[in-house]
C-alpha cells in the first residue's frame, strides 16, 4: 500500500496504459481521478474501477486547453485537498511521412503530447509545494529516442516530453518534487490495435512489431504501470530527472 491516503490524477485514465495505471494506484491505496474528453468511456471507466475501490472519480476535460486544466485540477484539490502523483500519460498517435502531415494534424499531436503535460505539470506545482512534495511521471516513448519512419509529428512531441521532463526534474528538485519519465515500447492498447487494423497486412505487421524486441513480444499496459508506480512511489525517494525505458529490449541495440 504505497499509496495509501496519496491524491493520483492519471490523464488518459479511460483506457490502456491510464486505465490500467489508475487501477494499480487504486490496489495500493490511492484515491484517483482519471481525466479523459469522452464521458462515455469516462463512466464506463469508473465502473470497471470502483471494482477495485470505490475512491475514484472521473473529470471530462482537454488538457490542451488551458481553462480546462485549471477546471480539473481545481476539482481535484477541492475534492480531495491536494495532489501528491501526477501521472501525465494522456496521448494522442498520428503515422504519416512528413509530406503528408498537415499542419492541424502536427499542432494536435504537440498540443496535447506535449503542451498537455507542461499545462497540467504547471497547474499541479503549488498544490504539490503545499503537500512539501510530490512526483510527476511522464509517459513518453521509444519513439523520443528514435527515427521511426512516418512518426516525425509524434516523435517531436514525445522528444519534447522527455526533455521537459528534465528540465521540470531540474527546476522543481527545491520543492521535493520529483520528475522522471517511461519510454514505453509497442503496448498491446486500444491504440494500437487500430493502428494494427489499418496495416495492409495485419498478421505481417505485428510479427514485424514483435521482431524489433529482443524479449521476443509486444508489451502490456501491466508491463508500463509496473515501473510507473516505482517512479511515483518512495521506492523511487532518491530519482529525478530519469527515463526508464520499458521496451522489451528494443532501444538496446
């Protein structure tokens, strides 16, 4: 129970990697609110989880639109007094070679990949300051450290992400604020099995996708909220300023 009594928002909670990450923070103690735009899955969401524990609620909001970040936080600390965890994981994917990206589809994948999570790192910081601390983990990617065709407008976002994920490490160290990162490889998600139904050949495509991990298969969302709630947690006290690449081996080479 590391989190026992411990405040956790989780954007992008309504699915995949954040459903699944709001799920084990509940396991361990943690009351949570999970942020997402559809209020459908959003309900669908809290019902799976108060299964688990019933200290959880849902919040609708964009968290590239600055009046909305300001709304969710307020109802966060109103509701609950403060915010120790901040997990920013809320995300859009776009695969398309440069030529092809249209500048609406570029500023989405920034907006909310990478100005989503400085807006809601910034609102979180004084209620954190008060608390005398607090964490934030940054869902990142593989595709932060690498060239992979078709990915430059995601890429740039998920650079961008890790890097100011540094800088917060750095500027926020004072406070007790801790800031570390996960560069997730391919996650089994909602995600990317849209991605996986779009390829001209499904089958081909994911045993490519599986090849490029040395361990030899696709991870899980588990496999991700494993090493986040490490990052979040005091097992992490002495930690800032890291990425931990859960990948399945595949930046290794």
């Amino acid at each position: 129970m590391r989190f026992s009594g411990r405040v956790v928002l989780v954007t992008g909670g309504t699915s995949g990697i954040g459903l699944a990450a709001a799920r084990a923070f509940l396991e361990e103690g943690a009351r949570v609110a999970i942020v997402g735009r559809r209020a459908d899955r959003g309900r669908v969401a809290v019902r799976t989880l108060r299964r688990v524990s019933e200290d959880v609620r849902f919040l609708r909001g964009d968290v590239s639109r600055s009046a909305d970040v300001r709304r969710l936080v307020g109802s966060v600390l109103r509701a609950s007094g403060g915010i120790d965890v901040l997990f920013n994981n809320a995300g859009v994917y776009l695969q398309k070679p440069v030529q092809a990206t249209t500048e609406r589809e570029w500023d989405r994948q920034l907006a909310v990949n990478l100005k989503g999570y400085f807006l809601m790192a910034r609102e979180v910081v004084s209620a954190m300051r008060r608390r005398g601390g607090g964490s934030i983990v940054n869902n990142c990617s593989i595709s932060a450290h690498v060239g992979i065709a078709g990915e430059a407008a995601y890429a740039a976002s998920k650079a961008g992400a890790l890097l100011l994920t540094k800088v917060l490490a750095v500027e926020l160290a004072r406070y007790g604020i801790r800031v570390n990162s996960v560069s997730p490889g391919v996650i089994r998600t909602d995600m990317y099995d849209e991605w996986l139904r779009d390829q001209p050949d499904p089958r081909a495509a994911e045993r490519a996708e599986i090849a490029r991990h040395p361990l030899g298969r696709l991870g899980t969302p588990e496999d991700v909220v494993r090493a986040v709630l490490f990052l979040a947690s005091d097992d992490a006290a002495f930690i800032t300023g890291a990425d931990l690449p859960v990948d399945g081996g595949y930046l290794a080479p």
